[in-house]
C-alpha cells in the first residue's frame, strides 16, 4: 500500500510539471514589455520657436495650401493621400486565389510593426483585424509571430527585444531607407546588423536580386506543401507588394512555397520573404478582412497572432 501510494504522489507530480509545461508553453501569457505610442508614431522630429504665434500661422497656410492639392482618396482597392499610395488586385494563380497589395511609400515611417495588446511577450496574441484597427491602419498582414518560438530575433521598430539566434535561421531586413536584406542568424549577431528598423524571423527568403530562392521541395517545418501564404517584397525604394493568398478550401489549394515565388516573379521583385502562413494568413485594407482566413478549412475565421505588418499615416 505504501508503494502504491507514493506511485500515486510521484505520477501526480509529474502529471502536475507535464501540465504546468504545456500551459506555459502554448497558454499562459506573460509579457516582457509594453510598447510606447511612440514606438508606432513618426518618427519625424519637429522643431519649435520662440515666436508662436509665427509658427502657428506659418503651419496654417501651410495646411490650407496642402490641403487645396492633396485629397484622399480611399476605396475598396485604392488608397491615396500624397504620402501613401495602396492599389489592391487579386489573381487566380495554380488554383488558388491571391491578394496582392501594391505599396508606394514618401517615407520608411509609414511601414510599422505592432505587437498585439501592444504588448512584447509570450502567448499573447490578437487578430490581424484587432491590431489594424488599434493602430488605425490602412493596410495590415499578419507578421512572423515570433511568440509561438523561444528563439530568433526580434527587433520592431529600431528596438531589440529578442537577440537569441536560431540555427539556420533565415531573416528578413529593413532599414531606414527601407531596403530589404536577408540575413543568416548564425552569421551575424542582432546588435551589429547596421541601420535595422525591422527584422522578421521565419523565412525563408522567396526571391533574391530578382531570382527564386527556393527549392520545388522546401518546405516550413512540418506544414502541408499548399498552404494559405504570407508574403512581403521590395520591388525598388519605398515600393512594396504585400500579398497574402487563399488555401485548404475546395475554392483555393494554396500555394507551396516554390508556386508562391514563381508567382512574384511576375511583378518584377527584387526581395521577397515568407511570413507566417496556413491559419494565420490574413489581409486587411481600409478596416476589412480581404482574404478567406481558415486554419481547418470548415471555417472562415482570424488566427490570433503574437505581431503584425502595418501600413499607417
């Protein structure tokens, strides 16, 4: 009887720490960090005077001349205010639908990184669609969701919040020009990339200096070869393509990862880089969800993510 129970209190034991493991793991959220207002802001300084009256009547005309030039233009495909300039197409590619959002920027500022619940941590997580709205976004795809691992690098923003390296890790760079780069994690330490306002860690890199990156058999991790995909690309300075597509659903298979680079090929792409995709694949523009988000393919429905990609005023 002693023995049976001290089987008994060790089984518990150990069933209590398995428990305990997973919930941290996968269910538990623990934030490492807040992000300031300013972390999401322009990061345009702006310089005062001591005569105000001066400048406030300079700003005033200024305004009321901009204002007579530029007007906004905003529709279910097209964004326009003289800074930002968004065009939406889809396409029919390898039976699957894709979104391809074209992005012309004035300036790197308006390209961002959000965390959900603005909060850098572990298992905490919100729909594309949340963050966007939070952040009043124009244009917004899910990121890399850096929360679902322990390693590789993060840094949002011009601000490092994980510099653990990942073996074979394939990662994304943006500068403050707004050039994109790939990196290998094991080559170069976070804290010595120059210049990095954005690095996104989940790969691997699609297009090149033009020509595909990858390989008809690769693969990430153990996902299906058609999935719902994720991807961003530079096409020259401050020219971007955001493009999510479709899959698991009798309308769209998806897209490997060799189909989705063989697809951008066509847009004159210099970088492109794959996000996180399958469930987690998701667009929004002016405030509504573009593409078909499924995880099961049953249903239509937002994975929540750990961050997203933003485009913002």
């Amino acid at each position: 009887m002693k023995k049976k129970f001290m089987y008994t209190i060790d089984f518990l034991i150990i069933f209590a720490l398995s428990t305990y493991v997973l919930l941290d793991a996968f269910i538990i959220p623990r934030a490492y960090g807040t992000v300031s207002d300013n972390d999401v802001a322009s990061t345009t300084e702006t310089t005062t005077d001591t005569n105000d009256n001066v400048i406030e009547s300079e700003k005033e005309e200024t305004n009321i001349i901009q204002s007579s030039i530029t007007q906004t233009i905003s529709t279910d495909t097209d964004y326009d205010d003289g800074e930002i300039k968004i065009h939406l197409e889809s396409y029919r590619y390898e039976d699957t639908t894709v979104y391809v959002a074209d992005v012309q920027l004035a300036s790197i500022d308006s390209l961002k990184s959000v965390f959900a619940q603005n909060t850098y941590g572990k298992n905490i997580t919100a729909t594309t669609s949340d963050m966007a709205d939070d952040s009043d976004a124009i244009l917004a795809i899910n990121g890399d969701y850096y929360g679902s691992r322990n390693s590789g690098y993060v840094l949002r923003n011009g601000t490092i919040y994980r510099s653990i390296a990942s073996n074979n890790q394939e990662d994304l760079v943006i500068d403050s020009d707004g050039n994109f780069s790939i990196i290998q994690e094991n080559e170069v330490a976070l804290e010595d990339i120059e210049n990095a306002l954005q690095v996104y860690s989940f790969g691997p890199a699609l297009l090149i200096d033009g020509e595909i990156a990858v390989t008809e058999d690769e693969e990430v991790g153990k996902a299906m070869a058609s999935n719902p995909r994720t991807a961003i690309c530079q096409i020259d300075t401050l020219h971007y393509l955001f493009v999510v597509s479709d899959g698991r659903t009798s309308e769209s298979e998806g897209l490997s990862l060799r189909e989705l680079a063989e697809f951008l090929t066509q847009f004159d792409v210099q970088t492109a880089y794959n996000l996180d995709g399958g469930g987690s694949s998701t667009m929004v523009f002016n405030g509504q969800i573009i593409n078909n988000p499924t995880t099961s393919g049953r249903s239509t429905k937002e994975r929540s993510v750990s961050d997203a990609i933003i485009i913002q005023q």
